[in-house]
C-alpha cells in the first residue's frame, strides 16, 4: 500500500502595481501655451494633497508572482485536477 500523499499545500502570492489619480477643470486663458499647461499641471501636482487622489479600480499591473510551500495542516480553498482547479471545502 502506497501512503504518499497525493496533494500538497503551495500558496501564491500575487501583487499588483495600482494606480491613483486626481482630477479637477482650471479655467486657464484661450492663449495658454502648451509650455505653461505643463507647467500648470506639474505645479498642481505639488500643491494637491495625496488624500485627494481616488483609486483607479480599472488600471493595474502584474506585480510578483511566486509559489511557496504551504504547512500541510493549513486550509486550502482550490485543488489542481487535471490542470483545472476545482473549488473544494477545508476538511475539518
């Protein structure tokens, strides 16, 4: 009788790069430059306080990927079958 077991505990880990952003209209003159547009902008970008910047729920970027061993007795929620992965409930 074979005892090895069949599965083993990996976690993933993911990260993400995310992206905030502020926005607001400036009446500038009709005759505005684009020169001083960009100075404009780079001038609000220092005085605007980072509390007034929103997250960017549509924008994000892969970040780290890694697998690492897991503790057999921890939890797992998915198990790769096959190549695809099956939901499955903690044993109790």
């Amino acid at each position: 009788m074979n005892s090895q077991p069949l599965f083993k505990n990996v976690r993933v880990n993911l990260s993400a790069f995310t992206r905030v952003e502020y926005s607001e209209v400036i009446q500038v003159p009709v005759d505005i430059t684009e020169e001083e547009l960009k100075d404009l902008a780079n001038r609000r970008y220092t005085e605007v306080d980072g509390s007034d910047f929103s997250d960017d729920p549509n924008y994000w970027e892969t970040g780290t990927v890694e697998c690492v061993s897991a503790p057999s007795e921890e939890d797992a929620s998915l198990r790769l079958v096959g190549g695809a992965l099956i939901e499955i409930n903690p044993e109790v």
